[in-house]
C-alpha cells in the first residue's frame, strides 16, 4: 500500500477552532463518556451476576451495553485527546482501523436494536407463545447473525477504502475517519465507491429503520383492543424507543443515504450516533425493560380474558 500513497498521516479538523468551545467540548464529552463506561458497566455487572441474563430481553441489553462501551470507545477517548492538542492528528493505520471498528461494531448495534424490537414484537404480541419463541438457541443464532452481519458490512467497506491512492492535502473535515471525508481526498475518482457506499451503509439503515419503526406500528395496532392499562404502559415504552431509533437513524441515514460528498453538519449529525444515543441507552432499555415485563403480563391477562369469554360466555354476561 506504501505505493499509492505518500502520508503517513491525516490532520483531523475537529469540531471548532474556537479555544472556548473546545474547552467547553472537553468537558462536556468527558462527562458523556464516563456516564457511557458507568451506566454500562453497572448493566453488565447486574445482568451477569443475576438470574436475568438468562432471559432474553436481558441478554440482548447486556450485548448492546457492551457494544456501546466498545463502539463509543473508538471515537470519544480520541476526540477528547484531541480538544487539549493544537495539531489533532492520526496516522493512516489507526484511521483505518477506526473505519473498520466504527463500521463493524456500529453494524453489530443496529442489528442487535433489531434483534430487541423483535423480541419486544414478541413478548407483547405473541405473550403465550413468547419463551418457545425467544428460546436461548435462537437467541445465540440472533445475535451471532448480528455479529456475522457486521463483519461482512465492515469488511466490504474497508476494502474499497484500503485501496484508494492519498498523496495530499490530508485534512480530514471531522472529529475521526470516515468513509465520505476520505473519498474526498483521495487522490483518484471515487464516484463509484461513494454509489457502493450509500448501497451498502445508506441502504442498511434505511431498511432498518423502515423494520423498527414498522414494528412498533404492528404493537400499537395489535394492541389496540386490550386494556387501557396495557396501552398505556405500550405506548410509554415504544414512544422512548422510538424517540432511540429515530436520534440514531435519523442522523445516519442523513450521513451516508445521500451523494457521496460532505457537509458541515455531518459532525454535528455523527454526534448523535456515536455520543448521544449511547449516553441514553442505558437509561431508556434499563428503566423500560422493567416496565416491559409488567406490560407483557398485562396483556397475557387480557388475551387470557378474552379466550376466557369465548369458552364461557355466560360467566361474563352480565
């Protein structure tokens, strides 16, 4: 690869050049990330040293904690580093290796919030029939295809990027490396590269998002003949996952389903997905999951009622 390029390094641009607000960043973000490392820590500690890693909505929380620690963990210690710098620099290796870790460990992440809305579609949907659904072998075939997913997502994007030829200039107009800021100085045509990367990063999230918000539809919509108690706590729970889904596709699908050029916004847009959200995961899953497993037992009541009226109707005629 020596060959076809002639740095050993970018100069990242950062966030601002403003003295103030870099301090202000530095602090702000070091708060972000330890509230990441702690409120995830403390999930995976209370799931693993407790009965509840064995149920389902538990092991697939304790997968996504861990993903947040390790996904945040390639951005945010850099770009903390960095606001106490003057020159922000990284060489070409580790710019690459961030690609690849960004890319696999945020693919792994999408498909594990997936994996949970389905499992959500099935305790609140399917309540009866919920463990032979989400039984530990599925479960461990879930989120192995999460993982395999993100491997082939990271492998084919890092591959069109290892090859471009960079031989100058070297900014990188972000806070770390990216595909589109990296296309947009190499030293060659990328057009078709950038087309392979919004089929393949713009596409993913796209339809990722269309499956998680559609099924929060179908549990709204299924769960509209059931107690007004059981909707309530329904809509609580899917209104702060929705509010999730959208703070993190949102912003990606802006970054990489468009033309293949840059803008500044994208840093602030990646801010959400590669900070924001993380930081809130741990409280949204955490404190939702507890009322999930109340509201799954609300509507096995109701559907248990209902069959209930079928099989004696004269109990309820009154």
């Amino acid at each position: 690869m020596e060959s076809q390029r002639n740095i050993s390094e970018f100069i990242l641009l950062g966030l601002s050049y403003n003295q103030n607000i870099q301090i202000f960043c530095f602090i702000f973000f070091l708060f972000c990330y330890v509230s990441i490392l702690v409120g995830n820590l403390l999930i995976l500690v209370s799931i693993l040293c407790s009965g509840l890693f064995y149920q389902p909505m538990y092991y697939f929380l304790n997968h996504l904690s861990f993903m947040d620690i390790c996904y945040t963990s390639c951005v945010i210690p850099k770009l903390i580093g960095d606001l106490l710098l003057v020159r922000k620099t990284i060489s070409y290796d580790n710019c690459m290796s961030q690609v690849f870790s960004l890319h696999f460990l945020g693919m792994i992440e999408i498909f594990i919030l997936t994996v949970m809305a389905f499992d959500r579609y099935a305790a609140i949907c399917k309540p009866l029939h919920y463990m032979i659904i989400m039984n530990r072998t599925r479960c461990n075939l879930l989120v192995m295809a999460a993982w395999f997913g993100g491997a082939v997502h990271s492998f084919s994007q890092f591959s069109m990027i290892i090859c471009l030829p960079f031989c100058g200039p070297n900014e990188i107009n972000h806070y770390y490396c990216d595909i589109f800021p990296l296309l947009k100085i190499a030293c060659t045509d990328t057009y078709v590269i950038g087309v392979l990367v919004v089929a393949n990063s713009g596409m993913v999230a796209l339809v990722t998002f269309v499956l998680l918000f559609g099924s929060y539809v179908v549990i709204l919509f299924t769960l509209r003949n059931y107690s007004a108690e059981g909707r309530r706590k329904a809509l609580s729970t899917c209104g702060s996952h929705i509010t999730v889904v959208i703070l993190f596709f949102g912003p990606s699908i802006f970054a990489y389903l468009r033309p293949p050029t840059t803008f500044p916004e994208d840093k602030i847009f990646a801010l959400f997905y590669t900070v924001i959200v993380p930081m809130f995961n741990p409280l949204i899953y955490t404190l939702r999951n507890t009322e999930k497993s109340h509201e799954k037992g609300l509507v096995s009541k109701d559907i248990f009622r209902r069959q209930t009226q079928l099989i004696c109707p004269t109990q309820y005629a009154e």
